[in-house]
C-alpha cells in the first residue's frame, strides 16, 4: 500500500509521516504535486531513521495509476451524501485489497476535494472531537497505519509475551476453589460470593502465563 500525500507543503510534516511508516512497515512514499523539498534539512532531519524511505519517495502528477484509492477526510456527512460516507479505521484495517493501492492523505490546509474523494473507492475517517475533528496529517497517519499494522500479521513487539488461556485460567480457578472450601466462612453463601469474585477478577485480567504461575505458587502456599 502506497502513502500518497497530496501536495504537502510542511517538510516536517513528511519527515515524521515517513518515521510512522517505517515504525508500521510501510515502505512506499508518493508525493502528489508537492509544494515543498521533501529532502530539504527540515524534513530530514524528522525523518530520523526512516531516511531511506525520503529517499526513495516518488513524486506523481496523476492518481490514474492506481487499482484501489482510499481516500480520507475529517469532514464527513449524512448517509445521503455518498462521497463523505466514511468506514472507521478499525474497518478499513480488517479489508483486503488486489492491484495497485493508494492510501491518499489530504492537504494539509484543506484535506481532499470532493471531486477527490468521488474518485475514491471508499473513504476513512478517524472518529475525533466534534468541536475539533481536524487532526495534523502525521498524527492521523499515525492512527490509521497502526490500525492496518496492528490487524496484519507481520511481527510486532511483544509477540514474544505468552498470555494465559481460557484453560490455564480454569486450572487456577479449580485450585483456588479448592483452597476456598478449606476455609472458614459463616455461611455458604459467603463462600459462593468468594469463587464468583474470583472467577470476575481472574477473567477480567489479562495475566500472562508467567503472572498465572505466581499466582499458583502464591495460592499453593496458603495453609
């Protein structure tokens, strides 16, 4: 998927839209019409170790190339006006595409023409304030590559964090139960409202396989 940013005119702000892109494995930089250097100092030096992909930006005057256009705005309408109806981030992020695809970023001033957006397959829009719905363009590229990298299936830190399982749950569960019923309580019912607690605090947690096994230990050790 290319980024195609359409006649960007801040070099900051493309030196920090390409750092996002590399923090999200996004490689391919298009500038439409720009209205700036995008190798001037400014954009470099915001471009920290994402230089390579500044580099190898390519600058087009058309969008005919492209198989799917994906277009994005802040402004969106009723239902009736078709080319502001826009999906959410989190939709965009689980759709598949074929061919030549181009995530298109409006201008930094105004966002996209509707003759732009009618142009589009589809539009994205980031779900903000009413009062302020418009958000600088690098932060809203932040958002919807985060969105798509997120649902993707490429490595990402902390994959190496094991979480506990349904199962691994129950097993703790049982054992805990276990200890609870050789307890003292002034009534059943106390000793019911106990394991209900329990089973509420352990399913809400989101405890690695390594905090469950503390817990064992911990529960293990009660006499």
């Amino acid at each position: 998927m290319d980024i195609v940013l359409l006649e960007p005119k801040t070099p900051g702000n493309i030196g920090a839209i390409v750092r996002v892109m590399k923090n999200f494995d996004f490689v391919q930089l298009v500038l439409y019409k720009p209205q700036c250097d995008h190798l001037c100092k400014e954009s470099i030096d915001r471009a920290t170790h994402a230089k390579d992909i500044l580099h190898n930006a390519r600058v087009i005057s058309t969008l005919e190339d492209y198989d799917v256009l994906i277009g994005t705005t802040a402004i969106i309408g009723t239902d009736y006006n078709l080319n502001r109806n826009a999906l959410t981030p989190e939709m965009f992020a689980t759709m598949s595409f074929s061919g030549k695809v181009g995530l298109v970023i409006g201008r930094e001033a105004d966002g996209m023409r509707i003759d732009e957006l009618g142009r589009c397959d589809f539009v994205v829009t980031i779900p903000s304030s009413k009062a302020y719905p418009t958000m600088n363009v690098s932060h809203a590229v932040t958002i919807l590559l985060y969105e798509v990298f997120k649902h993707s299936n490429k490595p990402k830190v902390g994959d190496n964090i094991i979480f506990a399982t349904k199962e691994d749950k129950e097993r703790f569960l049982n054992m805990l139960y276990e200890q609870l019923e050789k307890m003292d309580f002034v009534t059943a019912h106390k000793r019911l409202t106990q394991k209900k607690l329990w089973k509420k605090i352990v399913g809400k947690s989101h405890l690695t396989r390594r905090e469950l096994q503390s817990l064992y230990g911990f529960v293990k050790r009660i006499p």
